[in-house]
C-alpha cells in the first residue's frame, strides 16, 4: 500500500479531536477530506505531518512506518504539505522562497558554498516559479504580495519539495473564484504525477478533482466513497450538505 | 546584459573593499598612541558585535549572555599565552575551541526554548560561567582580580614576526582579524546554511517541512557565533594583557546587543560600525560626564524608535515594495 493511516486518534483534553481514522490511499490518486469546521480535518494532517504526536493509531508510507516522525524527516521521505493559514517567508522574495524550499529536500552536501552555486535549486526554483505564473514576481518580497498570489507560493513551497505525497490544506481559502479556477486547474495538472490528500471547502472543486472522498464529522469519518457514492449518502447529507445538494 | 552588471558589480565590491583596508591601514599613521588603542579595542569589538549578528540578525535569535563566549576566549588566550605556550596562534585556537564547546553546550541545552525564553536560559549560563570564574580566587584565573599578566608573545607570520607590543603593528594585525573574519562571516550568511537561518528568522515553523532540522541550524549558528565571540575575546586579552571578569558581564551582553541594533542587524557590517561607534562614543562622553551611559542609553532609545534598522538602515536601497 502507498499510503496508509490505521485507527489514528488524538484527544486534547477531553476534546477527541480525531477518533479511529483509517483509510489508504493508491498511488497516483487524489483523496479529498470534507466536512465541516471542527470536523479535525487540520489536525488530521498535523498527525500525518509530525506537527502533533497522535495518542495511538499508525501511519504508514511506502510500506515504512512514518506514525510521528518530524516534519523534516518526512520531507525527505517524499510527503510535504501546505496550510490553510498562508505559511510563507513574508521578508525573503518570492524566488528566495521557493529555492529554499528546493533546497530542503537534498541532504546537506555543500552547506557553505556560495547559494548562486547551488545550480539544481535554482533551475528547480525557476521552473516551479513558472507553472505558478509567479516569475514576474520573482523578486518581489513575499509579504507584499495579494492574498492569492502567497497561495500560490503555498503551494509552490509544497511542490519544490518533490514529493510523492502532497498535503494540500485548504489551498483555495480566501481565492477569488477566478484564482480557485487557476487551483483547480493546476492540481489537475498535478493528478497523476503526486499522490494528493486535499481538504478543501469548495464542494465544486473537490468533486472536480477527487478520485475518492472521506467526510470526517466530530473527529470520526462519517462516509469514504468515490465522489458520486458520497453525494448520494444520506447521513453526509445531513451533516454536511444540509438536506438538499 | 545581466552578466555585465555583475562583472561590474563584483568589480566595485573589490574596488570599495580596497579603499576601505587603505583607508583603515593608513589611519593609524594621523591618530596619536591614545587613540590607536581606541581603534584597536573598537575593532576587536566589532567583531565581537558581528558574530551576535550571526544569531540575532540572521537566525533571529535573541541571546542575552554573548560576553560568556567572548570572555571564555580571553580567559582561554591568557591561559594559553602565562602557562602553556606563548603563541597568539595557539591561543586563538584554544579560545575558538573553549567558546564553540561552550555554545555547544548551552545551545543543545537551551535551544528547545524559543525567544524570550531562550535569550534568558542564555542569560543564566552566562551569569553561571561569570560567577564561576568570578570566585575562582584560588586558581590562575585570579577570581574577581581577573588574569593578569598575559605576556604578549611576538606573531609568526611564516617566515616574518611581528611585534605586537607596538600599538600600530597590533592596530593592523586587528584590522586584518577582523577583515578575514567579516568575510568567513559573509561567506557562511550567503550560503544555503545562511538561506536556512534567514528562514529561521522569517518564520521557524515553516522551515522543518521544508526538510530542515532547525534545531541543529540554531544550534549550528550558535556555535559559530560562540567562536567568533570567543576569537575577539582572546584579541581582546592579547592587546589588554588580561582577562578579567568585565569580559564576562552581563553589562558586556547587553552593551554587544546595542552596539548590533544601533549599527543595523542583519547586515554583519552595521554590527562592526555599531561597535566603533559606541567604543569611540563611550570613550569620549566618559572623560566628560561621569554618568556616561545615560546618554549612550538615550542614544539608544532615540536609534530603536527612530532608524529601527540602525545607521545602516539610512544608507540601504529602499524596499521597492514598501
């Protein structure tokens, strides 16, 4: 199996903020996490990505146990993710931004040469600069940019990782509906060269891109399917979409 | 186009560098014995502020207790030059080494702490080693009398020795010391390494996901802040011909972090004329008002609100974003 999460719970306190959570996910598929706020969709992802140790429960990638290694050990491994709330470095420029995020997935030969010699990072930078439509921007510092533009360079921080598993949290949150068009566009040019677990609260763009869904509810999944099979589960409906979609 | 503008550019860095060495190599020529110590004391001391710039400026980390691995390497050069072996070279060696081990161990210690609680564990081991070596009466450290007495060997130079009891040969070899170290320095902050600290300094908890160990960065940065400190501070006893506990003090800590804000951090230039200034300022307010360090804290306050990216701020190209 690619990717597997088997029985994951965390509690704070007396809040279970997820409860036996297992699902897995094949490689090469994009696997969309709904439901509604305080569902513990983030802290889902916090547990998968090291920020959280989870109480009990396994994560395994690429047939390796992964369950609470930190974020930077499992960068290297191939998993990155984004965040809902805009991640990025606001006094470095745009392409400083994304070239440290290429630098990061090598281990640390050559730390203290010259950073213009590092010539992979840099081309890596410049193509990943490009198929965001950031490369007029490239020396402009991060934290002038719009709102919808640091989304991109979320997702552009994520992507210069390389991984084989991204983490997309929420990429969309605060984009005009012609920026989540762009999104939707670029994450379907993503499908099938990453593997993709995105939570996300467009219901339009989920069932644009999901090859599968999980609807997580009070910490626990409350459906998995593919998309039509969660459209038409009645409990879904209630929780999530109201009573009519 | 573009690669014109950096040859050109290049050429005016070597260009200014040149002129600013000639200048600082000529200058002792018009100043009087007084004034050439001055110089010396202020250069060894900017490299002292320079390696705080390290941590603060670059990895944004604050630390209040830097005097630790800058007396530590006093302390380690007069050991080295009254009882061991009479070689500056020796001494510096000893001195990077004692302070690095030293920032090592209060680095791995502390580092789990973030800012303000960070700066006061760093504060703790400083005042620690202070009061160690302050109630050392017993020892060749001398407690509070301080180690004095260093002698002040000649430097080997190859096949050249250099006097260093003449102010004006010191006054050189310091300016040399602290030039090769600014470009260590400036080497380290402009490479991938230097790239993880800014990002460090930009927003720490985004760095692990990008596959860095940030703990180990800090702790990395910190180490090769300690032994710079450490290498001014054995300078700093070579020229004295002692090592006491001022060296060590928290007034010390505290003066190197002014003498970084007024300058500009993160810029390790600003730090190094932060020093001149406030080595020169002090000297000259102090032969004529007692209470010298209300003014300069005045200073202080008026920089912080007014340039809050220090001298060097008023000289820097505006953000064309801003």
């Amino acid at each position: 199996m690619f990717f597997e999460v088997k029985e994951l719970c965390r509690s704070f306190g007396a809040l279970q903020a997820v409860h036996n959570v297992s699902f897995t996910l094949d490689e090469g598929t994009t696997l969309s996490i709904i439901g509604p706020n305080g569902a513990g969709k983030t802290t889902l992802f916090n547990l998968i990505t090291g920020v959280f140790q989870p109480d009990s429960g396994e994560v395994t990638f690429k047939g390796a146990r992964v369950t609470g290694m930190p974020p930077d050990k499992l960068c290297h491994k191939g998993i990155a993710r984004s965040f809902q709330i805009t991640n990025i470095f606001q006094g470095l420029s745009v392409f400083e931004n994304i070239r440290l995020a290429c630098q990061g997935r090598k281990a640390t030969r050559r730390m203290f040469s010259h950073v213009s010699k590092l010539k992979e990072p840099i081309e890596e930078a410049e193509k990943i600069l490009d198929l965001l439509g950031l490369l007029d921007l490239r020396d402009t510092r991060a934290g002038t940019l719009s709102h919808g533009d640091q989304r991109y360079l979320e997702i552009g921080m994520t992507l210069a990782a390389k991984p084989s598993l991204v983490l997309f949290d929420e990429p969309t949150a605060g984009m005009t509906p012609m920026e989540t068009k762009a999104t939707i566009a670029l994450i379907n040019k993503l499908k099938g060269m990453v593997t993709i677990i995105l939570i996300e609260h467009d219901i339009n763009m989920v069932f644009a891109v999901s090859d599968r869904i999980i609807v997580m509810d009070q910490g626990s999944v409350l459906a998995e399917g593919l998309p039509q099979e969660v459209k038409a589960n009645e409990a879904v409906k209630t929780a999530y979409f109201g009573e009519e979609i | 186009m573009g690669k014109l503008n950096s040859g050109s550019n290049i050429t005016r860095v070597i260009l200014f560098h040149a002129v600013v060495l000639a200048v600082l190599a000529i200058l002792p020529l018009f100043l009087s014995t007084y004034h050439q110590k001055l110089a010396v004391e202020a250069i060894i001391l900017s490299v002292f502020a320079m390696s705080l710039d390290l941590v603060m400026g670059y990895a944004g980390i604050a630390t209040f207790g830097h005097a630790a691995f800058f007396g530590i390497g006093g302390y380690a050069m007069g050991v080295m030059l009254k009882f061991l072996f009479p070689s500056i070279w020796l001494g510096l060696i000893l001195a990077g080494f004692c302070s690095a081990v030293l920032a090592l161990f209060v680095g791995v210690v502390s580092i789990r702490a973030k800012g303000i609680y960070f700066a006061i564990l760093t504060l703790a081991f400083a005042e620690v080693v202070y009061r160690i070596i302050f109630h050392s009466y017993n020892t060749p450290l001398g407690g509070s009398d301080g180690l004095v007495g260093v002698p002040t060997p000649m430097l080997g130079l190859g096949p050249f020795e250099i006097n260093l009891k003449s102010t004006t040969n010191f006054y050189w070899v310091a300016v040399a010391f602290a030039y090769l170290s600014y470009l260590v320095c400036k080497l380290i902050v402009s490479s991938p390494f230097g790239s993880i600290l800014s990002g460090i300094r930009e927003n720490e908890n985004r760095v692990p996901f990008l596959g860095f160990n940030v703990k180990w960065s800090k702790v990395t940065a910190f180490v090769i802040a300690g032994a710079f400190a450490g290498f001014s501070g054995a300078m700093f006893t070579a020229f004295k011909s002692y090592a006491d506990t001022e060296q060590l003090s928290f007034l010390l800590s505290g003066k190197v972090i002014v003498m970084d804000l007024i300058g500009g951090i993160g810029t390790l230039i600003g730090p190094m004329i932060g020093a001149v200034v406030i080595t020169v300022f002090e000297s000259i307010i102090s032969t004529h008002f007692a209470a010298h360090n209300i003014i300069i804290g005045a200073i202080f306050v008026a920089v912080v609100i007014f340039m809050p990216k220090g001298f060097l701020g008023l000289f820097a190209k505006k953000d064309r974003n801003e």
